[in-house]
C-alpha cells in the first residue's frame, strides 16, 4: 500500500497527545534545548496554518516532543 506521510500537523498532535503534553508543556520542554518555541506556533502548526516551519523550530519541536 502507498501511503502518503502523515502531515506534521498530525503528527504533532499525535505525539503531544501520546506523551500528555499540552501545547504551553511543549513549548516548555522546548525552551530546555534552546530556541523556545510558544503554544500558540504549536497550535498553528497542529492546526495546518503553518505550512514549512523553518529548521531551527522544527529542531525545537523535536526536541520537545521526547521519547519517555
């Protein structure tokens, strides 16, 4: 079966959901690592209103979505 990827939006929302996370505790978690990135640019990216966010956010988000 071809699947086309999960979009990032989902895919945050997924996994913020999975760990318990809200957005303000993702942005919390995010700012542990360097550039902190706010609950509202979680929501926006969750809610597909941003469509290419740029490296150093998407490093932010991974960072803060950690595996437990």
């Amino acid at each position: 079966a071809n699947r086309s990827p999960e979009p990032l939006g989902d895919f945050v929302r997924r996994i913020r959901n999975e760990k318990g996370l809200s957005c303000t505790g993702v942005s919390k978690e995010s700012a542990r690592f360097g550039k902190r990135i706010s609950a509202s640019y979680v929501n926006r990216i969750e809610n597909k209103r941003i469509k290419n966010p740029s490296t150093g956010r998407l490093k932010a988000l991974a960072v803060s979505l950690p595996e437990r």
